[in-house]
C-alpha cells in the first residue's frame, strides 16, 4: 500500500509534467525545426499558401493559429517569421489580430504549465521568506501590472522570458492576462506591418529588413510605452521616501 509520503511524492513530480514536456519540444525543436522556419521556406511556399488562403481562407486562419500558439507555447524557433506571416495572409489589420490572439493564447500555456509544477513551489517559498526578498516581492505584488507591462514592451526582453518568469514568481493569472495582451500589440503591430510588404521584398530576391523595429519612429514610441508602464512604479517609490 502506498504511503501519503510516496503519494504525495507523484503527484508533486505530476505536477511537473506539463513544463518538462515543453522544455523536452522546446528542445527537439530548436534542434529540427530552426532551418526549417526561416524566410526561404516562406519565399518557396509562397504560392501555394496564397492559392489555399484563396480557397479555404477560415481553414489557413484555423492552422495558422494553431501553428503560432505551438511555437510561443513551447517557445520553439520562428516567433517573429509567424508574426510577419499573419501580416503577409491577412494583412495589417486582421494579421495584428489574429498574431496577438495567437501569441497571448500560447503564452497564457505556458505560463499556466510553469506556474502549476515549479512555479507553485517557487512562489511557496517566496511567500514564507523574510528580509531583503520579502522586499522584493512584495514590491513585485503592488506594482504587477506595471512590471508585467515592462516585461512586454522592453525590446531586450525575450518573449519566453517574459511568459516564464511571471509564472515562477506567483504573478496574478488575470494580468498576465491583460498585460500580455494589451503589452504586445506594439510589437506585433510592426512585424505584422514588415509582413504586409514581404511579397515585394521577395519579388525583389531580397530578405525582409528587420531593423525597422529599430528605427527612432517605431522605437520611439514603444520606449515611451515603457516610460508610462513605469511610472506608477517611480511614483510609488517617491512617495515611499517621502513617508520614511
């Protein structure tokens, strides 16, 4: 007969399951697929996705949605060629749409996958630890929002990054929710708009150019997304010190 200790035991290590499934594909796929999802297969496929797109346009949205939750979900390679993809099928407007849907959808998976084996554990000890770390987190509780904002519109922030570490720290399943779908709207706004003109980049034997993202109009303007997603939290702090 099994002991609670031994019971107890499996259903822990159960709970681990669903992240260490994504790592174990995130792996293999990495490994297989990084030359497979790249522009070339776009270019050499081209034709043929735009003949379907014309005959069956909800069946392609249909795959296409499911192809773009399983890479964010399991963090496989090619995020930024979907995203420019929506915008080449769909166009700007039902593209950025359907990347955003897709893209929060799959990071909603993963973040439930990691909260429910280690993040779990992980925000278990958070909660009972004392000093400089109950600072912390404590400090990470009472300006959420703004820090999950922060996470999704900072341009040097990986996207898995950003859906992983929210997870293991016990943010709110609801703003992770709403953060990550309002905080990627920006950035999936400019690579669906570089997908729209992908069909004259390949006409012309180039390769879409990607440093647009860098440009002071299209920075800019995410930066200061940054800046009002901070500010709460700058207000909060000077108003700490003036209290001390």
């Amino acid at each position: 007969m099994m002991s609670d200790a031994q019971d107890s035991s499996r259903h822990g290590f159960g709970r681990h399951i669903p992240l260490l499934a994504i790592v174990i594909v995130a792996l293999i796929g990495w490994y297989t697929l990084s030359d497979w999802l790249t522009f070339e297969t776009l270019r050499h496929n081209r034709e043929t996705l735009l003949a379907f797109r014309d005959e069956n346009f909800v069946g392609l949205a249909a795959i296409f949605v499911v192809a773009y939750v399983a890479i964010v979900a399991f963090s496989l390679p090619g995020a930024a060629i979907a995203s420019m993809t929506g915008g080449f099928l769909f166009g700007l407007t039902l593209g950025t749409v359907v990347n955003v849907v897709s893209a929060t959808i799959g990071a909603c998976a993963i973040f439930l996958a990691a909260r429910w084996g280690l993040g779990a554990s992980l925000t278990a000890r958070l909660d009972a630890s004392e000093g400089k770390i109950k600072r912390v987190k404590d400090g990470l509780r009472d300006n959420e929002i703004s820090v999950l904002l922060l996470l999704r519109l900072v341009p040097a922030v990986p996207f898995f990054v950003a859906n992983l570490l929210p997870a293991l720290v016990g943010v709110k399943f609801r703003n992770f929710l709403l953060t990550t779908a309002l905080g990627i709207i920006p950035g999936a706004i400019v690579f669906t708009w570089i997908g729209v003109g992908l069909g004259e980049v390949f006409d012309r034997g180039a390769t879409p150019d990607l440093s647009l993202i860098r440009e002071p109009h299209i920075l800019g303007p995410i930066l200061g997304l940054c800046a009002l997603a901070a500010l709460p939290i700058v207000i909060k702090a000077l108003r700490g010190r003036k209290e001390i």
